[in-house]
C-alpha cells in the first residue's frame, strides 16, 4: 500500500507510515528514525489514517525506505505471533505516568495478564488503577506495548482501543502458543 510521511515534531523527526493488511484486521505501522512509533489496528483505512493524521498534524508524502519495510514486517509479525515478543526499537511519547504503565506492561510476560490495580501497585501508585486505564487507552503502539494483557480485577476483559474482539484473539494466541 503507499506509504505517507509525517513530520511529527519539526524536521528532525520524521515518521513513516504503511498501511498492511493483518488477519487482525488493517495495522497502521508508524516508525521514526528511533523506531516503531504506531501500531494501530482497525478496519477502516480512513479511519486508521485519521488517526494518524491527528497524532502527526504535518503530514506529507514520502517513502519510507527500506529500514523501515523490515521494521514493519517485524511489527506486522508481533500482530501475527504476538507471544514471540520480538523487541522492537521503540519511539515512545507519553507522559512520565504513561511511560512508567506503558513500561510495566511490557514486562507483563507474554501468556500472562495482570489487572489495572495490578499495575497500579507495580508502578508505585496503588490508587490510579483508573489512570492506568487511560494510559493503556492512550497506547498508540498495540501488542508491542501489550495493552491486551490488562484485565478488570474480577479478571474479565474490559475495554480495549482497538476493539474487544481483537483482545480477546490476542489473548487466546498468546495462551495457545
């Protein structure tokens, strides 16, 4: 599919996009020269570039190159076979609060869940299991950042930004592997 180019923060950053076909549905991959930025999945390629678009407002065409093709790959193969865990270069923005939620769940190992209070109690903050949800909610990078393995405390699947179904299929791949 054609790539586009967006200028995220000035023209020291740039970031590559490409939109791929999953059997998760369509994945928007972001990289900068830092590594993978975006991860984004859905169904609707307007609505993945909208996406897009609103987090890197300075948009222009380009190509990403051949360092970017292989980073993609990788991405799309981690939505694929999410318990493989490939580590991928990561770009993360965030918050310091995000990063220090988005950190711990990256260290949730694949097959495992833990709750947002769970979470909460890692990080230090017993009482901002809410904020951890917003956090996971904010996550622009799925399955590398495994959103997916947060849990409510009664141990049912909740909300999840790219759909609940697609939760739930991350979730029994990463059991059955």
């Amino acid at each position: 599919m054609k790539k586009a180019m967006f200028d995220a923060a000035g023209p020291e950053r740039r970031v590559s996009f490409a939109l791929r076909d999953s059997s998760l549905g369509l994945a928007l991959i972001g990289a900068s020269g830092q590594g993978l930025c975006a991860l984004m999945l859905g169904d609707s390629r307007e609505t993945l570039l909208q996406a897009a678009r609103a987090r890197f407002p300075n948009a222009e065409a380009g190509a990403g190159g051949e360092d970017f093709d292989s980073l993609a790959s990788l991405a799309l193969g981690l939505v694929e076979q999410p318990r493989r865990g490939w580590a991928l270069p990561l770009d993360i923005e965030g918050t310091p609060f995000q990063r220090r939620v988005w950190q711990a769940l990256r260290e949730i190992p694949a097959g495992a869940t833990a709750s947002y209070a769970q979470i909460a109690e890692r990080i230090g903050q017993p009482s901002a299991a809410r904020a951890v949800a917003g956090a996971c909610a904010a996550n622009r990078i799925a399955v590398a950042i495994p959103c997916h393995r947060v849990l409510r405390g009664d141990g049912d699947i909740s909300g999840y930004r790219w759909g609940v179904a697609r939760k739930r299929e991350l979730l029994a791949r990463e059991a059955a592997a």
